[in-house]
C-alpha cells in the first residue's frame, strides 16, 4: 500500500505485507506413504523517502516448514530406487535493511546489509548465517 497517498504527506511511504501457506497431508495403507507438511511464508517490506531522493529500504521474509516427506534415491540414470522418510523442522530468515540516494531517474547508489540464517531442529543441515553489506551504483543509459 502506497501510504503517503493514504496519510496525506509528501514523501513516499509504500509498505507490503504477504503471506503463503501450505499443507500437503496424505494417507496411505503402510505408514512409509503418509505424508504430512506445513509451510509458510511471511513477508514484509517497506520503502520510505525521508529525504528527497534519498530512500529508507528493508524487507523482512520467514519461511517455517514442518512436518514430514520424502526424498528419492535415484541410480545413474535417475530412475528411482527407494524413497527415504525425513522429518522437517526448519526456519529460515531474511532480513535487508538499506539506504538509496536516487540522483535521477537513470541513476542510483545504494547501500545494503544482509543477514540470512537458518535454523534445522531435526538437525538435518547445520544451523546458518550468513551477512554481508553491498554498495551498488546503477546507471542507466
């Protein structure tokens, strides 16, 4: 939603919010067929000009994945051998937070730092974060 349109003041404010959910359930005659997954996502985004041309950004999104699935061993050729149950508990998270000066409409420098981290309670994967900061110039011709 374009909010510097809705609260009447002149510097824009845009914030988006979404969600996406899941839930893939199946029974079956021998327990290695049930399948039982939930997932979810959560997004969040805002942009705001504070300043002329110069711009306050940051997103935020949160994947959850629960439940348990599959995963298929193949042979060379990909032809499937057997199916291996897994359990999964797992969170991942994105955050970006930045700043943009726009010196025209062609033109734009923008500063960023990123952290991702991933959380595995089944331990399946190793727990992760990884961050880093960017500086990106963009010019258009």
């Amino acid at each position: 939603a374009n909010l510097d349109q809705l609260i009447g003041i002149d510097r824009g404010l845009a914030i988006t919010i979404g969600y996406w959910g899941e839930s893939t359930n199946r029974d079956g005659s021998e327990p290695y067929e049930e399948v039982a997954l939930d997932n979810s996502t959560l997004t969040a985004g805002l942009n705001f000009e504070f300043v002329e041309d110069f711009e306050l950004i940051a997103g935020y999104r949160k994947l959850i994945s629960q439940g348990n699935e599959f995963s298929t061993r193949t042979n060379i050729v990909g032809d499937i051998i057997t199916f291996t149950p897994m359990d999964i508990d797992f969170e991942e998270d994105l955050i970006a937070i930045g700043a943009r000066y726009n010196f025209s409409e062609n033109s734009m420098i923008n500063f960023q730092w990123t952290s991702y981290n991933i959380v595995d309670a089944q331990e399946i994967q190793q727990d992760y974060t990884l961050s880093n900061v960017s500086l990106i110039y963009r010019m258009l011709f």
